[in-house]
C-alpha cells in the first residue's frame, strides 16, 4: 500500500522561492518559467549556439504531463543571461540502476556513443537507495559576465524550491564535473550530498567528463532548509545584498 506523502509546509517553500526572486530581482533580473521543452531548445540554441543536452531534448524524451519545465533570467531589454532546467521521472528500482542505462539509451537516440568503464555505481553509493519520484536538474547556465558568483546559487536554489512545488519529489539530483564538485559550488547551489564516479565513462560525448560526479538534495534536506528560513524569518543561505552586478562596460 503506497502512503501519500505532501509537502510539510507549502508556503514557507513558496514564500522562500518569492524571496530569492525578489534578490534576483533587485539585480534586474527577471525570472520566467515554462513546461514548452521545444520552446527551450529554441532558447538554449539562440543563446548558446549549442542544442539541450539529452536529458532534456524533448525530440529524444517524452515530457507530456508536466514532467519538464525550464526557467530562464533576463535582462530589463530581454537579453537570456541565465537558463536551467528540470524533468521529473519515477523510479521503481534505483537510481543506480536506473541512471546509466537510461542515459546511454537517450544518446544513442541522438546517434551518440556512451560507453561505461563501469556499468554500475560503486557500493555504497548514494544512488542505490534513490528510487520514487526523482528530478534531475541539468542545463544550468549563467552568463559569466554577471558579477556575484550568489546569483548562479541563489538561480538553482530557487529554481530546486519551484520543481519540489511542482512535483514534490523524493530527492533531486544533478551530474557535476570536478570544477564544480570540488570547489564548492555544488553545495552552496543547494546539493549537501556530492559524491565522485557516479558515472564513469570509457567513451563519452563531448561535453561529458570521464568521472562525473552525482549532487543529491533529499526531501527531509530540502523541507530543513524551509523550516530555518521559516524559523528565522529570513534566507537561510547567507545571501546578503551586494552592489552593482554586472561589469562596467
């Protein structure tokens, strides 16, 4: 018998998200979202000049019933200076097993070769007790003109509280490479858990490092972090205010 199980309190995580797009705002940045998946490769092409990565190609993936959407910052005059996106899936075995044959599977629809130097996680892996409703987080992008690194942080970290609003998922997850990994950012974007060779490549696309490493943020992570910004009636995150953003022209 399965148990239904919500969200502990709603609107902190709603009140939370509205205050980070407030900061985001006060930078001049403005937020948008939409579930339209062709809309973003649409959007990632004219800004990047690259297509989506596969996880969110909606020509290789099925995103009806809401299990994408993606967000977007802007500029007062329009310009994308940000994007990232989200795909919800459920998962009945394990994200161990679940992952790397999934991935392989939707580059291979794209006529792209992954080859594992490892077919599974190693043990004790975070990965082999992820199962249920799991939503990856990819595409995350922000224009490196921007000054404050905390604006990057505090993108993810609301675009995380809008995906668990929307789907209300048993953990998030993210694929990293060693920059990101070992510097901190994964963390400071939201990700408590980071874990080395989740996936680990004998021969892989491009873009895709040999050794990736696996961002994990759990339900119970995500609902903490709410209640201490609730508690202390403010952000959690040690953001403060910072001055002008973008470099002088």
């Amino acid at each position: 018998m399965s148990v239904c199980r919500g969200i502990k309190d709603p609107l902190a995580v709603a009140q939370q998200a509205a205050a980070l797009q407030k900061v985001l705002a006060s930078y001049g940045l403005t937020l948008s979202t939409s579930s339209d998946m062709a809309a973003f490769a649409v959007a990632k092409r004219k800004t990047r000049g690259v297509e989506p990565g596969p996880m969110h190609d909606r020509t290789v993936c099925d995103f009806s019933g809401e299990r994408g959407f993606w967000t977007a910052l802007t500029m007062t005059d329009g310009t994308i200076v940000g994007m990232q996106a989200y795909r919800c899936d459920f998962v009945d075995i394990n994200l161990a097993e679940w992952c790397s044959n999934y991935m392989i599977g939707v580059y291979m629809r794209r006529n792209e070769l992954m080859v594992p130097s490892h077919a599974k996680p190693p043990e004790g892996s975070i990965a082999w007790k992820l199962r249920g409703k799991l939503v990856y987080h990819g595409e995350l992008w922000v224009e490196k003109e921007l000054k404050s690194r905390k604006v990057i942080e505090m993108f993810s970290r609301l675009g995380a509280l809008l995906a668990f609003l929307k789907w209300n998922p048993d953990a998030i997850w993210a694929l990293t490479g060693f920059h990101m990994a070992t510097r901190g950012y994964a963390s400071r974007m939201g990700y408590p858990y980071i874990e080395r060779g989740f996936l680990r490549w004998q021969w892989h696309s491009e873009n895709v490092e040999e050794v990736e490493y696996l961002a994990v943020a759990e339900r119970d992570f995500i609902e903490q972090t709410v209640a201490e910004a609730r508690d202390e009636n403010a952000l959690s995150f040690g953001l403060a205010n910072e001055p002008e953003l973008l470099k002088s022209a």
